[in-house]
C-alpha cells in the first residue's frame, strides 16, 4: 500500500491536548451519567417490586419508551425539543452553564436507567422462592428476609448484567457529539479535519476507546469474580 | 403535529424517491435488514470459531469480538466510512457505509448470542450425533444449530432491534436514513422542534416495541414448546413482593 | 408440644389436602410421618411453622394458637427449627455466615459468640473444617448437615424435618440420618417426614401415616411396623418392601 503513517503530525503538543480534553469530558459524562442512571435504576426497580399496580405500570412505559428509541434520537429530543417544554429560566439557566453536556448527560443517563433496572429486576426474579421462605421459617419478617437474603443474592447474580450496561454507556457517550459536546469522538474529528492524517487519528482514538473499554471489562470480571457465591 | 405528518409523509416515509436517493424510514428498515442477514454469515463463523478448542482459531476470534465490543459503534461508522472504500477500491454510499458498519459490529454481538444458544444446548445432542458417526461440520449443520438457533430466536429479533436502532447513527455521516429525514425537516420548519422529534421518537418506538412484542411472544411459545418436551426445567421465580407470606 | 385438632385443608375447591387432622406430639417425642407421595405430608409439616395456612381447625405450638393473627409468627418461628428438602442454604454467605444470621439478628447475639456456637454446631454435624466454605462448594450431604447446624442456632425445642434425605445421592443419606439420630438423644422435639423406614423402626416414638389427607394411623414403631391396622399402610408397606 502506497499510504505512509506519519502520527507526528496528529501527536503534537495541541493535539494531545485536544485528545486529553476529550479523554477527560467523555469520562467524566460517562461517571455523571452512571450515577444518575444508577440512582434512578434502583427506584425504579424498587416500584416495580412494589406491585402496586399504577407504579408498576410507570415504571413499564419508562423503561419501554427508553429501549424502544434509538438513544440517539432521545439526545436530539432532550437537546432540540426539551428546552422548548422548559420554563424560561431554566432554559437560560442551562444555555449558561453548558447545556450540551448536561442534556446530553441526562438522556444518557435516563436510557442507561431503564436498562440497569431491567437489569436489577430479572436479579430480584432469579432468586429462588425458596431461599425467601427459607428465610421466613427462621422467623425473619418481611424485610429482614429481604434485606440479609433476597437483595445480597439479587445484586450479586445482576453484576454481569450491570457491568455491560455500563460499558455500552461509556461507549455510547460517543453519540454526544451529535450535539457538540467536545468528547473524544467530537475531537478526534476536529483533529481530523485540522490535519487529514485521518487513518492516524482514527488509530489513536480507537486505541484510546479500547484502553477505556478494556479497563472497564476487567475491573466488571473482578467485581463478578469477588461476588460469584463461591460457584467457583 | 398531524399537519407536520401530512405534509412531509413522502419524506418521513421514502425520503426523495423516487426522484432521488431512497430515504425516510423505509430506507432505516432496508438497512436493518441488509445488516442483519449480511452479518449473520460472519457471526455464525465467529461463534464457532470461538467454541473450537484450537487456540490458533478461538484466539483470534475472541480477539476480534472483544475488539468490537471495546468499540463505540460510531468510531466503527468513521472506520467504515475512511477505509471501506479504500479496501474496495471505489467510492460507496451512505447506504453502503452504513451497512458496512453494521456487519461488522453486529457480526461480534450476534456472535455472542448464538454461541450462548449452542453453549446452552445439552452436551449430549453432540455426543449423540457423534456417535451415529457424524463428523464435526455435520453434528453442527444437522444437529447443532439448527436447535441453538431456534432457541436464540427471540435474542436474534431482539438484536434486529438495535440494529434499526444504530441505523440512527447513520445521521453524523448523513446517511438518508429517518432520523436524517427529521432532521432536514426540523431544519426546513425551524421553529417547531418539540413536534418534529416527537415524530421522530412516537416513529421508531411503534416499529421497534411491536418487534421487541414479537420477540417475547416467541420466547414464550418457544418456552412452552420445550416444557412440552422435558420437565424439569422451569427455574421458580421468585413472586417476591406478591404479598408476604402469612 | 404439637397439637393439632380438627385441622383442614383445601387446594382450590376440589382437592383437599388436609382432612379433619387430630394428632398429638408429645415433648421430647420423635415422630416420623410417613405416607405414599401426595398424601398431605409435606403440607402438614409445613402448617406447623405456618409456611402454609390451614383452612380450619387449631394447630398449638409450645401452648400458643400457630394460625390466631394476634401471635406473631415471626416469634412463633424462631423456635421451630426447620430442615428443607432443598437445604436452602444461602449461596451468598460462608457457611459460618449461614449459621449465625439468625441469632446475631433475631437474637442480639454478638459476632463472637454466635461463631462460637456456630463452631461447636459445625463439630457436631462433623464438619468442623468447613466453616469458610460457600454452600455452592459443599455435597448434597454437606448441605443437609450445615443446614441442620443452622437450624439448631437458635436453640429451638421443636425442629421439623421435611423429607431431609429426599433429595441425596444414597451414599450421603447415612451422614445425615446420624446426624438426626444423635439429635434425638438430646431430648428436642421432633418430627420429620421420610421414606428411611429403617430410621423410623430405630428412632422414632411413633409413627404417623398419612393418605390422602387422612392420618391413619398413630402408633408406635414396632406395631407399625408389624400390625398396621388399616389396610392401606398394609399395602404401603408390602409396596416398600419390593
């Protein structure tokens, strides 16, 4: 192949920068967007256990609508069409204070959401009945059965689940840039465009991602591992 | 809104053709479907390739998965877009791109589901089929995919889901696809973009919530079909907070 | 100590479990429960700790009305031991950590003194190394021992037995079976459904036979054994022996 690699051009002091910046936005939306999707998760995995009928049915049509549209289009809406439905101030208030990144936050986090608490409630239906009544002929009440004996197992067989659902939300913080939060994709083709050393750049970015990825796989295998219940 | 459908339908629906490219929600289904049957080939490979237990086969392939699972599927769009045309040696459209793209990331997701359907399978389908005196590429053409993949169905439709999700993603490359569709139309009315990507949004949760229905519709027969055959196979769940016992 | 009078039970309006139920267990008593598979025995071990509620009738546990709403179960429970089928034993804990739950939270007890406890419990079953060990690392004998350890915990003058070697290899039925045996010495109360015949004609007080809801019979081991009056627990007797 005629193509020769030249990375000096893409590895200039700037440069680098530019990519530390993107390095740096895109974990940081990715840890604003795991918290907030985490917290949520739980609530509503919690109403969901509850059985009482209108909660359970919210909580449905949450997470139906979130899974059922392209995440992508969920940034456009919460960036183009969301503020239109906000009260005046709060709509300067985010113009002012990086809109971008905080909208793209939130609609990460709101998808991310609904999968995590489908995530926690398939936990919750895997323990087996047994171990719930087991726990009550001890004379443990209800919440006591729960707390020491349903909900340890229930978290514990969801870490697999949650662990993928975290890395997709790392990698899928790369569609932010749709709406120009400086993340590492959006540089990349900043980069990209001020150079045309795209083989290059598209290299180191990919490098960077993978890295990221990879560190996420293992910490999730280490997490698995120590909460395995001893099967292995 | 129903006036924003009325007048732009043609678009929403076939983008510009017949007078230009195919585009509008027609073209993010042609695409779905281009990508999935494309990529099934190569994912079937990778699944058993990942199951051999030849080091100089399963190695790469679990390479390959795992590299596209590090991936975010834009950077897979970029890729595909810089040196698709460069590996076929002339330029191709959005359309082309984009399903390239998908081939190659949903090849390692779908991978992973099928070898799920086949590690899931009894070890004895093999050693039975083995021991008629099948050989290996048999035992799995006759024997094991067919069940792995039948049973993996419901997984398949759902993956068929995200694919016409992802298509979405088509839009940063300007692909004709219904997302892009919206947005040209956003940007054409200026002033009304609640009811446009309401549009948008109401669009893809119709297509993608009667396919995600379907799926479990299918699970479900697939799981009645199979108590029919065996018992003792049902997990008990846990009714939880049905009410506490007395 | 067991008391039950007039107890019945219905699953749906056609099949009733339980039938017109009048039986005593004495203190300190070993009675074993025996009966063809769908006569009702489970579910009447099950009624006592009220895993299962009856339709009618009194059961009385210790001097206190099990199925009355005014008594906690919670309380009621914590003095009857119970020993599953299926050990249940939980997979997320050590099996140290399976045995002093119950007292260090229902109880009060301190860590140290549960584990102390917990220890001479693990001696006693004979499984004294396998304190550490997660359930998921134990055989099915292993189990049924810890999960009997577990149940003596709290110190419960009943403990129940609901077919405890059912779902054991034959060769680890014998560990448990001593493990009972040993029990039965120590003048707790005890009431366990099985098939071991030969662990009923050695250990048991009396022997109760269940069919189709109806217990038929109340008697000691040796009269069981040799002259069972009705002529069903004749015929499932001459069944056993094939």
């Amino acid at each position: 192949m005629g193509y020769e690699f030249d990375f000096s051009s893409v590895l200039t002091d700037q440069y680098i920068d530019w990519l530390i910046s993107g390095v740096r936005i895109t974990l940081l939306l990715t840890a604003g967007a795991w918290i907030i999707a985490f917290v949520i998760a739980v609530v509503l995995a919690v109403l969901r256990a509850t059985n009482f009928r209108p909660a359970v049915w919210l909580v449905a049509v949450f997470v139906e609508v979130h899974q059922n549209i392209p995440l992508l289009v969920q940034v456009l809406f919460w960036y183009f069409a969301m503020p239109e439905l906000l009260p005046e101030a709060w709509r300067d208030w985010l113009v002012r204070n990086n809109s971008e990144f905080i909208l793209a936050m939130i609609a990460i986090a709101m998808c991310t959401a609904a999968y995590m608490s489908e995530a926690l409630r398939s936990g919750l239906r895997a323990v087996p009945v047994t171990q719930y009544e087991a726990g009550r002929s001890f004379g443990f009440n209800y919440l006591q059965t729960m707390s020491y004996i349903v909900v340890p197992q229930a978290l514990r067989l969801s870490v697999p689940p949650m662990v993928n659902h975290s890395l997709l939300l790392f990698k899928n913080t790369s569609i932010a840039m749709a709406i120009g939060v400086h993340e590492l994709t959006y540089q990349t083709r900043q980069i990209d465009s001020d150079t045309f050393r795209t083989f290059e750049v598209f290299l180191v970015a990919t490098g960077l991602y993978l890295v990221l990825s990879f560190i996420i796989m293992f910490v999730g295998n280490l997490i698995e591992r120590r909460f395995s219940m001893g099967t292995r | 809104m129903l006036e924003i459908v009325q007048n732009n339908w043609t678009l929403l629906l076939v983008g510009q053709y017949p007078a230009g490219p195919l585009g509008g929600i027609v073209a993010t289904l042609l695409l779905a479907i281009a990508g999935l049957a494309l990529a099934f080939p190569f994912a079937i490979l990778l699944a058993v390739a990942r199951l051999s237990p030849y080091r100089w086969v399963n190695w790469p392939a679990t390479a390959v998965v795992n590299i596209v699972r590090g991936m975010p599927f834009l950077m897979v769009i970029f890729w595909s877009y810089f040196a698709l045309p460069i590996l076929i040696g002339r330029p191709l459209s959005g359309f082309w791109t984009l399903v390239g793209a998908l081939v190659l990331y949903e090849s390692a997701y779908l991978a992973e589901i099928i070898r799920a359907g086949i590690q899931a399978l009894p070890r004895g389908q093999e050693e039975a089929a083995r021991s008629l005196g099948f050989g290996y590429f048999r035992t799995l053409t006759f024997v094991i995919l067919p069940q792995a993949l039948y049973n993996s169905l419901p997984a398949l439709i759902g993956q068929f889901v995200s694919l016409i999700k992802e298509t979405s993603l088509g839009y940063v490359i300007s692909v004709n696809e219904f997302t892009y569709a919206a947005s040209q139309l956003n940007s054409q009315l200026l002033v009304r973009p609640v009811e446009v990507f309401s549009i948008l949004a109401i669009t893809y949760f119709i297509v993608c919530f009667a396919l995600t229905q379907s799926a479990r519709w299918v699970e479900q027969r697939i799981a009645r079909t199979r108590q029919g055959k065996s018992s003792g196979m049902q997990i008990q769940t846990n009714p939880l907070a049905t009410e506490p016992m007395p | 100590m067991i008391r039950f009078d007039k107890v019945n039970k219905w699953y749906g309006p056609q099949l009733k479990v339980l039938n017109e139920v009048t039986a005593e267990v004495k203190k300190g008593e070993v009675v074993v429960v025996c009966g063809p598979s769908g006569s009702g025995k489970t579910t009447l071990i099950r009624t006592i700790n009220r895993l299962e509620p009856i339709d009618s009738g009194s059961i009385t546990v210790n001097g206190t009305d099990a199925h009355s709403s005014k008594n906690n179960v919670n309380t009621l429970r914590r003095d009857i031991g119970f020993v599953f089928q299926q050990f249940n034993l939980f997979p997320h804990m050590s099996v140290l950590n399976n045995i002093t739950l119950a007292p260090r939270k229902l109880r009060g007890m301190s860590r140290a003194a549960a584990e102390e406890k917990a220890r001479e419990l693990l001696d006693r079953v004979g499984l004294a190394d396998k304190a550490e060990a997660y359930p998921a690392q134990l055989s099915g004998g292993q189990s049924q021992r810890v999960a009997i350890a577990r149940s003596l915990a709290m110190d419960p003058p009943i403990i129940l037995f609901d077919e405890p070697t059912s779902a054991l290899d034959p060769e680890m039925v014998g560990e448990v079976l001593a493990v009972m045996k040993g029990l039965a010495t120590t003048g707790i109360t005890m009431m366990c459904v099985t098939h071991e015949m030969g662990f009923a004609r050695d250990v048991a007080d009396r022997v109760w036979f269940l069919d189709k809801g109806n217990l038929l019979e109340d008697a000691k081991p040796d009269e069981f054994f040799s002259n069972p009056t009705h002529p069903r627990a004749q015929r499932f007797l001459a069944d056993l022996r094939h």
